[in-house]
C-alpha cells in the first residue's frame, strides 16, 4: 500500500514541507499505530511518534485543541477482508 510509512504520501507530503502528516493504519500488523510526522526538511520528517490503537494523540499546533481517541476506532481488518 502506498500510503503506508516511508511510502508514496510520505515522500510526496515531506517534499512538500506538510507541516503534520497522520497515518492511520488499520492494516499493520499486531497492534494497529496512528503515526504523527512533523517538522519536515523538505525531503523527509524529523519527528515521528507512534500511538497503538486505544491510545490518545494529542496533534500539535495549530491543532493542539484536538485529541485523537483512537479507542473509538474499529479494530484490525482481518486478512481476509483485505
């Protein structure tokens, strides 16, 4: 998929100085993470932190009003529904 970690949207959004990134990955393996890039260089993110579902997020400014509750979500897609 190539939205996942280090893939097409990653590239093109730390290329394009997108201040947050946040991947929601319900197909990772194990515990599904929400992933938070910031501070772009302008060829890749120089902070990254990873949150497993059921956890909260807190974005950062201009956004630092919203928390991500994660708990809500759906759980893992299964394989076979893939």
């Amino acid at each position: 998929m190539n939205d996942r970690k280090r893939g097409l949207k990653y590239t093109a959004y730390a290329n394009g100085t997108i201040p947050i990134y946040l991947l929601i990955d319900p197909h990772a393996e194990g515990c599904p993470p929400m992933t938070l890039f910031t501070e772009p260089t302008g060829t890749r993110y120089t902070y990254e932190r990873v949150v497993p579902f059921g956890k909260e997020l807190r974005l950062p400014e201009p956004f630092d009003a919203v928390v991500t509750d994660s708990s809500r979500f759906a759980g893992p897609v299964p394989a076979w529904l893939r």
